[in-house]
C-alpha cells in the first residue's frame, strides 16, 4: 500500500479510538442506535483498521504468487 493509503488508514483508527475515548456521551447518548454501548464496538473496529496496512504490506512481502 501507499503510505498516503496507510496514512488514511491509521488516521480512521485514531479517531475511532477518540471517540471510543470520549465515552458514552457522544453523538447517540447512552447507547448506539442498537443498545450496544459505543466503546463496545469502536474499539475493536479501531484495532482492525490499525492492523490493515500492517497486513496489506506483509502479504505484498510475502509474494505468494
């Protein structure tokens, strides 16, 4: 991946934890739309989106085909 693309990427993760850090107060109150309280679900989507690049790159290194 490019490091633009990586950059995007890693910028996406920062702010899903910001706002996983700011608590439950955010945008929806309390609870998301569905019950399920905010920080429950943009943590793990902030980890996915750090690890991306990470992945993205050591599968170009690896050059399976």
């Amino acid at each position: 991946m490019s490091p633009k693309t990586d950059f995007f990427f890693y910028l996406a993760s920062v702010i899903c934890f910001l706002i996983a850090a700011a608590g439950s107060e955010w945008r929806f109150g309390r609870h998301g739309r569905r019950g399920v309280a905010p920080r429950l679900v943009l943590v793990p989507l902030g980890l996915a989106v750090f690890v991306i690049p990470v992945m993205m790159d050591a599968w170009e290194a690896a050059d399976f085909f």
